[in-house]
C-alpha cells in the first residue's frame, strides 16, 4: 500500500499518493453501498489532486517551516485527511483478511452458521451505527481531504521562479546503483599524522606521571580536541585509540559517547560496559559509582569522552570525577568538543592543567584525496579527467571541511556532469567560507537533493540518540512498518530490499557511517552497525520538526507539535502521572519508543501501558523497560501495528 506518510515526502509522490486512497476510498464505499452524495466530493477532488501537485512543486521547505504558517498548517490538514483514510482502509483491509481465514477454517454446516453470524455482527461493526466505525470515519476523511483541496490554496504560495536556486526544484539522486562490497567498508582517513603524533606524544609522555603534585590532588591529566563540527575530531580521536603505541602505554582504552545528555549515572554504566565488556548489574548512583572505583582502581586507562556539551554546571563533572580521581599513576583523559568553554571547565574541576588542541580544517591537498576518494567510483583519475579541474576548485573551496566535502562529493557522484559540477561550485559554494553556518547550508543542499525516500527515511532516524548504533536489520524493518517504505499486498520482500538501499545510499553519501566492531560484551564477533554524525543528527532533527520528535523531560514534552508522528521518550522514569497522560492526546502518533528505564514505579508502569492502548495509530512500539511492565497485548485494539520490540531489564 502507498503511504500517506510520502505524500509530502516529496514532489513526486504526492499525486500518486492522494489519488490511491481516494480511488480505494471509493471502491470500499461504493463495495458498502456508501458512497451516495459523494459524487460531487468525488469530482472535485479528481479537479483538484493536480492543483495540490503544483503547490507542492514549487513549496519552498525553509520558506515553509520558517514564514508561512499558514502554508504548513494547511499541507498538515491534508495530510491528516490522507492519513485518515489510509487508517480506515487498512482496518477494512484487515476485516476481509480475516473474512478469508475464517471462511476457509472449515465447511461443516455448524462452521459455516457461525461464520454467518460472525460475518453479521463484523458487518454491523464495519457500518457502525458510531462515528468510530471504518466507513463513517473513511467518508469523514474523504470530506476532510475535499474541504483542504477545495480551498484557495494557490494564494499561499510565494511563487518565485525567477529568484530561486535550483535548490527547490533539485535534479534529484538516481537510486539505480545498489552499494555493495567494498562500499560498505569503512572509510578510509586522509591527513591528520601531525595533528595524531602531538596528542600521542603527550598522551604517553611519562614525566606528569611522576608528578608529586598530580599525586597529592588525586588529578587525571585531561587533553582537550576542539573544534567545530564536521571537522573530524572524533575520526581523529578513533586514529588515536587505534594507536599501536597507546595501546601498549595503556591497559585498557574507554570510549564514552557523551553528547548533550551529561549525565554520571549514565557515564559511569557506559565506562564500566567498556571495560568489563558487560552491562552492570546495579542501577543506582552510589552502586555504580562504587562498582566504577573498584573496576578502575588498578588500571592505567585512557578515557576518551567523545562529543561533550556540558559547560556549566560543576556539579555533573564533579559527580563523574569523584570515581577518577583515585587510582593508579598514568591515567590520562581525552576529549572532544566543539566549546572551548568545556575544556576549560573540565580542565578546572579536575584542578589539572590547562591542555587543548584546536582541531583545523585538513591540508588542501589531503582534502582533495577525500574529495576525489568519495567522488569518483574508479580510483584511476585519468577516467574522470574532465571533472580534475572543477572538482579541485570544488574541494578547495570546501575549506578542509571532512564532513562537508564527504557529503558534497557524494552527492556529485551522482551527477556525473561537468556543467552540474559547475553550476553547484558557482550557485552554492562561492561564499562558502567554512563557518558552522556555511556547513549547515550545505548539508541541508545536499538533503533536499535527496530522493522523497531517502528524506523521509533520514528524517525519521532524529527520533533516536545522538551516537545511536542501527542495526541494519532493525532500522529497515521499523521503517517499513512505520509506512516510510512504498509497498502494496504481496511486496514485502521488494519492500525489504527497498528499505535495505535506501539504507546503503544513505552510508554511501555519507549521511550514515557503517561502523564495525569485531569484540562484544565477551564474545568475538564481527558486529556491523551504523551511527549518523551529530551534525547529520541536528540536521535531521530541524528538517523533522513537527512530524518526529525526541524528549527527555516534562519541559520537552510540553513543547510537542500536535502533528507529530514519530516520537521516542527517554527518562520517562523522572515523568509525573500528568505528563505520561498527555501523552495520550497525540493521535496520529505511528511510532513510540520508550527507551530505557531503570528505577521505574509500578503506577508510572500502568499510565504507560495506558499511554500505548490509547494510541490507535500505531505501526511501531519498541519498549525498553522493565521485568514488571506488561506490555498492553490483544486487548489494546491496535489493529495498525506492524512492528513491536519489547526488552526487559
């Protein structure tokens, strides 16, 4: 079945979209003998599914989302509608599925009475004699889709044909190719032995290790990697852990994703995950800063905090330092961010010197291996010796950028022509001076050149963590389930190699990075998965706003979208019964996920088990919670759900 979810996906699924449902919604009426007095609603939705089309073509998405209130509240009125009839079609769906269970489970003629009455008392329900009921509410839709066509939407749009980039009316990606192979390997590095050889040199300098005042103050030296985003501190910091020579200075290396959540409870579990290779069975503050020590004590590690915010507040870093301050001489700490502010509080409450190293752009002749290694599908340039010229002007002018020219080189890779490369180095890069705003620019140039599915698809990802690892196997099968994925009766195995290119075209023009791991939790085993860079994340959370959302307290809560569709809840622990319920009012709600929750009440436990069978619309449940939950099961009524992972602590 199309999904009402890719009607604004993109320009040219819109159409296809609308007239589907309509076209059905019509056959089930007529099929019920409930189509009278529609003919009219009919024939001017016909008219007027074209018209839709031409707003949609020339609708600007940051022009929507940024000026035109209007404009977004009307594409959500029609998206509501569409969204409607698909619900109500798919449960009629479901009846006659069962109809053809039921009919073919036995001929006797006791069966065959019961399955008339059934069949009575289903028709009846299908009918409804309440505004609940499928038809009622697939006739409600239809009127609500003709009454958002019927307007004067046209006066809505700005048309600017004449002043606009080719940015909103992009010559879009071809998706033919299917990466495989040594595509999926991880990315080679280009530059950085210099900047490398410094922060390994000091890492393993001994002499502050015999330092009697970093004994007496119980201190961890702590080096500082700032700099922008995109410009490769963490591929810097992974070269550096892979080190042959930290790896003998050092018993064990830890690495921490922190990001914006600077939590010690939640660090302290992630370092011991690192070190034992196992999660820890304790769950409170004390216990695991107890457990923390003891694993520690004894150990010259290297700690790398990767991605760190936190610039404020001294009592979080004192939490997290009061288990590092003891143990034995030669601990040293490494860290991330792109604040000089971080560093220097970090730096304070641990009472150790002041080092840090500001992280620039790469060497102008290793930018360019980078560019012409993500570019160019042959390693031979002499294939391409037409594009040698623009493609050093194009990565010269990407400033040393990694992120940036791995995005942009991607993306051209797509469009082998000369002229293309020329018109997006004049058109897009001409004032592109290498600044956080510059490189947001870009990265949202090379989104919108994106295929409707691969938008959709990317948008969806900013319901999970920063630093999340997907499972390939995982992620496709939640973004078909949550409609994201084209498929009619009968396709799920051409669905499932949809959702898997997509996945590989995303890795490919660098949206995702595939990440391999060949040790886990005890166990040797090549462990493949994929994280998006912090920078793809923001990107993905902005270009989502309103229809994917992610919170982490009461406050966030309170500032979610009515249209939102996609929503992951982390601490729902710390929420009060009130919030939980709120909860409830989001109705259009096709995905929830409910992450990981350690000191969960009983009552909070039912209000969320309420929550989920109060929410009709689902496609998608992933429950990480807890051995005395119960997930909601037959009775909730959720007859749309296609996907469900449940996980107890």
């Amino acid at each position: 079945m199309e999904t009402a979810v890719l009607v604004f996906a993109g320009k040219s699924l819109a159409t296809p979209a609308i007239s589907f449902f309509v076209n059905k919604a019509f056959s089930y009426l007529n099929e019920y003998r409930k189509a009278e007095g529609l003919e009219a609603v009919k024939n001017r939705l016909e008219e007027n599914i074209p018209k839709i089309q031409s707003v949609i073509d020339v609708a600007d998405p940051d022009y929507i989302k940024d000026k035109s209130e209007a404009l977004d509240a009307w594409l959500w009125q029609l998206r509501d509608a569409v969204e409607e009839a698909e619900d109500a079609i798919d449960e009629l769906e479901v009846e006659r599925d069962q109809n053809k269970v039921s009919h073919q489970a036995g001929s006797s003629s006791f069966t065959r009475m019961k399955h008339k009455f059934v069949q009575s008392v289903k028709h009846v329900r299908v009918l409804g004699t309440t505004s609940n009921s499928p038809l009622k509410r697939l006739k409600k839709a239809l009127e609500g889709l003709d009454e958002a066509a019927k307007g004067n939407f046209l006066t809505l749009v700005q048309i600017h044909q004449n002043t606009r980039s080719n940015l909103n009316n992009p010559e879009q990606d071809d998706i033919s190719f299917r990466a495989k192979g040594k595509d999926l390997n991880a990315d080679r590095v280009f530059g950085r032995e210099n900047e490398k050889e410094h922060i390994v040199g000091w890492l393993t300098n001994t002499s502050s290790e015999d330092n009697q005042d970093a004994k007496n103050n119980n201190h961890v030296p702590i080096m500082s990697i700032v700099g922008h985003g995109g410009i490769g501190k963490t591929t810097l910091a992974q070269l550096i852990s892979h080190d042959s020579r930290i790896k003998k200075h050092f018993d064990t290396v830890i690495w921490v994703a922190v990001s914006m959540s600077f939590d010690a409870k939640t660090l302290f579990d992630k370092i011991i995950q690192s070190v034992t290779l196992s999660k820890p069975s304790v769950d409170t503050f004390e216990a695991l800063q107890q457990h923390l020590k003891k694993e520690i004590e004894t150990i010259k590690y290297l700690l790398i905090l990767d991605d760190v915010w936190e610039d404020k507040d001294i009592s979080k870093w004192e939490n997290l330092f009061s288990s590092l301050r003891t143990g034995v001489c030669g601990r040293k700490i490494l860290l991330t961010t792109r604040m000089q502010s971080v560093a220097d509080l970090a730096s304070a409450v641990m009472r150790c010197e002041r080092e840090f190293f500001p992280l620039c752009g790469l060497e102008e002749d290793e930018n360019l291996r980078l560019f012409n290694h993500h570019a160019f599908i042959n390693p031979d340039p002499q294939e391409f010796e037409d594009f040698q010229q623009v493609g050093e002007e194009i990565a010269k002018k990407l400033r040393g950028c990694p992120l940036v020219t791995k995005v942009v080189a991607g993306h051209l890779r797509a469009h082998m022509k000369v002229q293309f490369w020329n018109t997006f180095l004049h058109e897009h890069l001409d004032n592109f001076d290498g600044s956080m705003e510059d490189v947001v620019k870009v990265l949202k140039l090379s989104y919108y050149h994106l295929v409707p599915g691969l938008q959709v698809c990317f948008r969806y990802c900013s319901i999970f963590p920063k630093n999340h690892e997907f499972k390939k196997e995982e992620l496709v099968k939640m973004w078909i389930a949550a409609g994201l994925i084209s498929q009619t009766t009968g396709e799920a195995e051409r669905a499932q190699d949809a959702a898997e290119e997509y996945l590989d075209l995303l890795n490919r023009k660098s949206f995702f990075e595939l990440k391999l791991r060949n040790f886990r939790f005890g166990r040797n085993e090549c462990h493949e998965y994929f994280v998006m860079h912090d920078l793809m994340h923001d990107l993905a959370t902005w270009v989502s706003s309103g229809e994917c959302a992610r919170i982490a307290d009461v406050a966030s809560s309170k500032k979610l979208k009515p249209t939102v569709r996609h929503l992951s809840v982390a601490g729902i622990d710390g929420f009060p019964a009130d919030a939980i319920k709120s909860l409830s009012q989001f109705k259009n709600l096709r995905t929830i996920i409910i992450e990981d929750c350690h000191d969960i009440q009983d009552d909070t436990s039912r209000e969320v088990e309420k929550v989920i069978e109060s929410l009709k619309a689902l496609r998608v449940v992933q429950y990480h919670m807890f051995s005395r939950s119960r997930f909601p099961g037959k009775e909730a009524n959720l007859k749309h759900l296609r996907y469900v992972s449940v996980s107890m602590n």
